[in-house]
C-alpha cells in the first residue's frame, strides 16, 4: 500500500525527511479505519480492480483529513522515545 501511494503520487507533498512517519501514519489508520482493504490484497495477493478503487479512497480519506496539506512538517511532534503520535491525522 505504500508502494502504491507513493508510486501514485500520493505521497508527493511529504518532504522526504518526513515520508517514514507519513508511512506509519498511514498504514495504522489503514489498519484501524479500512483493514479490508489491507486484507483484500493479502488475500488475492494483488492489487485488483476491485481493491485498487477500495485502496485509492482509501487514501483520498487519508489525505482529505489535512495529512498531506495541512500538516505543518516543520513541526516536531514526538514522544520522549521518538514515536510518531497522531497528531499526523488532523481532524
């Protein structure tokens, strides 16, 4: 699913410091809020036509909660152990 987002431009407006807590951003609210998705391409072990719709809103969700324009990059939000919180997901 990474691959695909950034193969597809999603990732585009992440600065590349930045991409590694774009991606475990990404893949918990995948994990959390479209399992299915995740879970389709496990089990065709692809992407289908079918999947590739799911994954692509799937994304566009992701993305149209602020993620990718929103966010300020320059800001360092981070736990003491250097853990990405979800301040990543903007509501």
């Amino acid at each position: 699913m990474i691959l695909f987002a950034g193969t597809n431009g999603y990732v585009d407006k992440v600065p590349v410091e930045r991409v590694r807590e774009w991606e475990t951003a990404f893949l918990r609210f995948m994990d959390t809020q479209h399992p299915a998705v995740g879970q389709s391409i496990t089990a065709e072990k692809r992407i289908t036509d079918e999947n590739e719709k799911a994954l692509r809103a799937a994304i566009e969700d992701f993305a149209g909660r602020g993620v990718s324009q929103s966010v300020n990059w320059s800001t360092s939000n981070r736990l003491a152990g250097g853990q990405v919180t979800d301040w990543l997901i903007v509501e």
